[in-house]
C-alpha cells in the first residue's frame, strides 16, 4: 500500500492511514512495520458467502492528511 501511494512507512505508523470495512467487523488492517494489507481476523468465506459463488470482502483506504 505504502508503495502503491508513494507514502512513507512513518506516515502508517503515525495513525495516518487505516483500513475500513463494510459492517462491525474489520477483516483488513496495514502492517505497520512493511506498510502491507494484511488479514487482521480470520476470514470464514461459507459464513460470509454461503449462498454466493463469488465472494467479494470491500474495504476502503482512508488517508487523514489527504482530506
């Protein structure tokens, strides 16, 4: 992710960008350390897509300082 904005490392650690997802879970975090998405819960796709074939997790990318 860090890479893919041309952001710093520091910038993530700082609290400056976090990872949001659709409903009370967060399935995604950032890895401060490598800047990387991460899985931050375990991800069970038959509880969240039993009757569906293909199976899509939103999340959405929020940087503070660009706002």
């Amino acid at each position: 992710v860090t890479n893919d904005l041309g952001m710093q490392l520091s910038e993530i650690r700082d609290g400056g960008v976090r990872v949001v997802s659709e409903g009370r879970t967060q399935y995604f975090s950032l890895h401060g350390k490598t800047g990387h998405l991460v899985t931050a819960e375990r991800i069970d796709r038959e509880q969240l897509c039993e009757r569906v074939q293909q199976c899509v997790l939103r999340c959405e990318l929020i940087v503070e300082e660009e706002m």
